[in-house]
C-alpha cells in the first residue's frame, strides 16, 4: 500500500489563501477532469477540504460524484435572458466559494469544453475574482495546454482573457504530456516552439507527465479516487482493476509516481495557507 502524502507549503504572508481553482482549456480531451480531480487531491491530501463544482453539459452529469455542484452548460442559452443572465447559474457555486473564503474548503471548477468562456463571463460581470480578492482570498486559474503550437497559441489567448477579465486572479499553467513522446524537458522543435509561445506570458507553469493504461485507465472503472486507490490495499486493487495482483500493484505504484510528479511541483509554485490544517 502506497501512503502518498502531499506536503502542503505555507505561503508568504504576502500570499492570498487559495479559495478556488478553476481548471481551464480551449479543446476538448485534454484531461481537464482528470487535472481537477488530482487538484482535488492535492488539497485534501493536506488535510484541505474540498468541494467540486462541474461546468458540463447536463448529458454528462452521471459521471461525476453526485455531491458535486453542476453548472449545465446546455442551458447557458437560456440563462442569457434570466435575472443576473449566465451569471444566475453560479448562484450555488457562489455560495460554495463564500464558504471557502472563510476558510470551510477549497473549491475545485472544472470547466468541460466550452465551460472556460462561462466562467470568463461571470467573472467580467460580476467581479468574481475581486471580490475574492477583497476577502483576503484568491481564485487561481490552472490553464491546461497541450505541448503543441496551436494548443499553445490557444492557451495564450486564454491567459490574455483571463488578465482582461479577472486581473485579481491567479494563472498557473499545466502542460498534459498526453503520450510517452512528449516527455518533459525533451529538446525537439516541437518542445522550441512551444517553449517560445509560453515563455513570454510570464506565467508560472508545471509539466503533467505522460500517464498510460498502465495506471489511470486501470481503475476507471471502480469510480475510486486517486487517494483511495493510492491507499488501497492488494484484495481491494485486485477488485478495482478486475486484473491479477502484480498487475494491480505495478499500476497504483505508476499512478503513485505520477501523481507525486505533479504535486511537488503544486508545493513548489502554488503555496498556500488553509486555515483548517
């Protein structure tokens, strides 16, 4: 059994506590679900309690853990001529976020495809992020981006929206290495050029190493979280996986790796401070 611990990092009493994490990207499968879960991990890991709240469309609502807030993004069109406009459809996850600015929980969004420019809007309408601000707090944002030239250019454009709309936000880039060819640090001309398109952003930026079948995929099926399975002993590995024993291990033992290389560097460049450690 693998007993992971994340070790949380105390922030500079110039540093606002982190209340939300919204995770963003302009395509779809890029692994934003998969990024907000392991955030989630992160933060709970350190003794942080944690809401999530789906920005989906409503045809996707069972494949997430029924206490989790949703935002249906199929009914964005409609909401564009309520009372508040889009911004009604935040009323419970709004509610949820004034609870972590008093130090409750931290919120996790995550933004399915689409669910970015939700967010943006709310936020330029209602000030979300200054207000936050205001509170002592901070809404950070994870910009997931794919080591290639358009997805980067993309994600450009994305952190440029994200100043223009929530100038008190946080923005911490994420690049998901989403095959074994994409290693971080490589020094091909794809790696140059997206290095040159992101370098110029000044924004904080972590690498999500590649993680195959051998590990996420294995446990899909059991609806587990990564805590859990990181914990699991080998009859309860064996019955998630439905595979042998060797088999199960090996991969809580590469999903471990994996989940480790990403928070260390959530500790190194995302401090904060949870009241309720």
């Amino acid at each position: 059994m693998h007993e992971t611990i994340s070790k949380s990092v105390a922030a500079p009493t110039s540093e606002k506590r982190i209340a939300a994490v919204a995770v963003l990207g302009t395509s779809t499968s890029m692994g934003k679900s998969t990024i907000s879960d392991v955030t989630a991990s992160f933060f709970r890991a350190a003794g942080v309690a944690v809401h999530t709240v789906r920005v989906e469309s409503g045809r996707r609502r069972a494949e997430f853990p029924a206490g989790d807030s949703f935002v249906d993004l199929d009914r964005v069109e409609d909401a564009v001529h309520a009372v508040g406009g889009v911004a009604s459809l935040f009323d419970e996850p709004w509610r949820r976020i004034k609870d972590a600015m008093t130090g409750r929980h931290v919120v996790v969004i995550d933004c399915g495809a689409g669910g970015q420019d939700v967010l943006l809007d709310v936020a330029g309408s209602t000030g979300l992020a200054d207000v936050m601000a205001a509170g002592g707090t901070c809404l950070s944002n994870l910009i997931l981006v794919t080591p290639d030239a358009e997805s980067t250019r993309q994600a450009a454009r994305l952190v440029a929206e994200v100043r223009e709309r929530m100038p008190a936000a946080g923005i911490l880039l994420a690049v998901n290495h989403l095959n074994p060819g994409q290693r971080p640090g490589l020094d091909t001309p794809q790696a140059r050029a997206v290095s040159a398109i992101l370098k110029p952003l000044g924004v904080a930026r972590i690498d999500i190493p590649f993680c195959g079948a051998q590990a996420l995929a294995a446990f899909a099926d059991s609806r587990r979280s990564i805590l859990e399975i990181l914990r699991a002993d080998e009859a309860q590995l064996v019955r998630w996986t439905r595979k042998g024993e060797l088999a199960s291990l090996a991969a809580q033992a590469h999903l471990a790796a994996w989940w480790r290389a990403i928070i260390d560097q959530f500790g190194t460049v995302w401090p904060f401070a949870a009241p309720n450690r």
